[in-house]
C-alpha cells in the first residue's frame, strides 16, 4: 500500500480527493497496489465532508510520519508550499504538484534534491492544467531536437478573447463578465498581464533546453490594449488574436516571449476556443504535434496530479530522471528577434500617412474598416524587433499621423 498526503483541500485538493474515490479501481490497478490518503492538510474545517477525518492542521505530522511517503501539494504560491515541499523531499519522500508559481521559481532546485534522495519531483498538472505535456516533452518526444513551443496557456484570456472576437464584446465588459462566470479572478493582473502564461512557458523552456530559464528574463505583455477594432483587422487578414507564451531553439540561441499575437486560420491554434489550452511542439524530426484540452478546472487538473501520483508510487526508490539543471539558459533580448507586426495608424492626412507607410515599410496593402474613423492598419516586412520599433519611432515623424494606436505581433 501507497500512503500519501495533500497539502491543501481548495479547488485542486478537493478534486485529487474526488478523483481518487470516483476512480479508485482503475487508479490502483495502475498503480498496481492501494492507495491511501492518510492526511489532508488545511487551516480549515471540513464539517459534513469525510475527509474531516483526515484533517491536519500541522505540516509536521505528516514530515514526521515514516508511513507517507508521497506528498501532494496543491496550495499554490512559494509560501508556505517551497519549504513545505523541499522538506518533504529531503526527508526521502517524492512530491506531485500543480503549482506553477513554485516549479518556475524553484523547479531545477526541487528536481535536484529528488534525485540525490532517489524520489521524484512530478508536476504535469503545473502547465495546461489536465492536458499532458510534461511527460510527453521527458518520455516521448526523446528523438527529437525541440526548435519551437508555442502555446495558448492560459483559459481566462484565451476565453476572453474568443468572446471579443465572435461577439464584439470590448474588453472590460468581457472581464467583468470573465469574473462573474469565475474564469477571472477579482484581482485579474496574473492572467491579463500575461504572468501566468509567463511561468508556463518558462517551465517548458526549462526542460527543453534542460537548463533554467527564468520566468523574469521573458518579455511578457498581457491582453489589456487588445480591442474589438484589432480582432476586425485580424479576421481581414485571415485570423484572430490569441495570448500566445512562445519560444524558440535555434542555432544554440534561446528566445521567450508572451504577447498577443495574431495567427492566421490555417495554424491550428487559432482553432483553440473558449477556456480551452492548447500546446504547439515542433521537432526537427517530427515536425509539429500539437496538445489540447481544457488547460484548468478543478477535476482536469486534478487528473494529472493524480497520473502523477500513479508514476510516483509505480517508481518508488526510483528517480525519473527528468533533465532540467540549475544552470542559467541565458535568453535572446527580444529586440534581436525577428518579427512582423500588424500596426494601426490614425492619421491626420490619409494620402500623407499612407505614402510614408509604403515608402517605409515597403508595403502596398493597406487595411481599413467601416466600424473605425481615421484610421488603417498595415503589416510590417519581417525583420528585428529593434528595427521595426526603429521604423515605427520614425513613422511618427509624419506630419500626416497623429499616432500609433496599437502594434501586435504576427505569429509564423
């Protein structure tokens, strides 16, 4: 018999528990013996749920206690979770989590002391919520030398999005209506600003490249400047926009970045709808394999901790050996990455704004809208970031502009 322990009994700690009672036949066959969850611990009561039994206000009855010898941490955050799993680990017990914050922090150091304990640091459920794209990335995809990831990573903006684009609905509207349905929540900064999408990718970089790639090196821009106007312009052009955490492998250089972007109808991300993930590899041998499904919730998250505590218990005394070192992957300044970006003008003097924009751009299509005034929109060539940037400050040397009123990237 396996016996474990959850830190934290909210969304994701509730759902492990549901998940392992639903499907306690199919989960103990593979784990190939029982399963026994010894302790929940929570700063709360649970009158009523029987799990109370279980209840443990105190983190040391379960470090202390020879019999657990896997621990789930669904708590979220560094604070207490860090000290609590590290502990954990040290004391020769393996960890499964689905906290993001704490794998982009401290990952590489986490995998480090589960090897030199010969246990397992597991988290799955840390990026895309129940889609499976961590052990695809150690086990699977082996053959292959990783050249891109790129990935809708986050549900709330990937919904809120969809709803600006099939309903015109304008951004704070949208939000508030995010909020109300629970995908965002009161304070929405870590998914609109793009933070959440930032630690996700990070996580893959990291074990691409086997190295460290730190979540505050990434450029990240959130959705808060995207309008129903920009959707119009991307539908003209053949596409949407999608809140996209990219990164690039090429020629021994690292790149990383989140941002709006627009993607055309023909790459299959642009399909990902509503609160839904979805996770594009691209192999130099495989070529491009995409993942989907719903990217959180509490039972989708919850089943991939539990596949993660099936591994778990199925390899006791036997570390995985999953390749993410603490040594720093140094990352390209965005600047130096190449890059198109769909740029909208408003002008004071149409036949002026335009000329200077062919002339600078080296561009002949020019895109306007009924529902806009004073405005178009055009596609920059592909070139450095730094040098589009460059010709986008000289733009505005144009007696007939008034101003650049939004730029987003073009994805592929």
């Amino acid at each position: 018999m396996a016996v474990i322990a959850i830190l934290g009994y909210g969304t994701v700690g509730s759902g492990v528990a549901e998940v392992m009672r639903s499907n306690k036949d199919i989960i103990e066959s593979k784990a190939e013996q029982p399963i026994d969850i010894k302790y929940v611990l929570d700063l709360r009561d649970f009158p009523g749920d029987p799990v109370q039994d279980i209840i443990t206000h105190n983190y040391d009855d379960i470090l202390n206690d020879g019999e657990v010898e896997l621990v789930v941490e669904v708590m979220g955050g560094t604070n207490p979770a860090y000290s609590f799993v590290k502990s954990a680990l040290l004391s020769g017990k393996s960890v499964c989590t689905s906290n993001k914050e704490l794998v982009a922090a401290h990952g590489a150091e986490l995998m480090r002391i589960a090897r030199e304990k010969n246990v397992n640091f597991l988290f799955e459920a840390s990026v895309g919520g129940g889609i499976p794209i961590i052990r695809p990335i150690n086990r699977s995809i082996t053959s292959d030398r990783i050249e891109a990831i790129t990935g809708i990573l986050n549900g709330t903006t990937n919904y809120m999005l969809t709803k600006m684009e099939t309903e015109g609905i304008d951004y704070d509207q949208v939000l508030k209506d995010a909020q109300e349905k629970g995908y965002a929540e009161r304070n929405p900064a870590a998914d609109v600003e793009g933070h959440d999408a930032c630690r996700k990718i990070a996580i893959l970089a990291s074990l691409a490249t086997e190295k460290t790639v730190n979540y505050e090196d990434i450029y990240t821009e959130g959705i808060t400047n995207i309008t129903t106007i920009d959707m119009l312009y991307a539908a003209k052009l053949g596409g949407t926009i999608k809140l996209l955490g990219k990164a690039g492998f090429e020629d021994g250089r690292v790149w990383a970045r989140v941002s709006p972007a627009l993607v055309k109808n023909d790459n299959p991300l642009s399909m990902v709808s509503d609160v839904f993930n979805a996770i594009l590899l691209k192999g130099n041998m495989l070529g491009d394999v995409m993942f989907y499904g719903r990217g959180a919730g509490k039972l989708p998250t919850a089943s991939a901790v539990v596949s993660d505590i099936v591994d778990a218990v199925r390899h006791k005394n036997i570390n995985l050996g999953i390749k993410w070192s603490e040594e720093k992957q140094e990352i390209m300044d965005i600047d130096d990455v190449n890059v198109s970006k769909l740029v909208r003008v408003e002008y004071s003097d149409k036949d002026m704004a335009v000329s200077f924009v062919k002339k600078l751009f080296k561009t002949e299509d020019i895109l306007e809208t009924e529902e806009a005034y004073d405005e178009f929109a055009f596609v920059t060539d592909r070139a450095k970031e730094s040098n589009i940037n460059a010709r986008l400050e000289e733009l505005l040397n144009c007696d007939g502009i008034n101003g650049i009123l939004n730029t987003i990237r073009m994805e592929g």
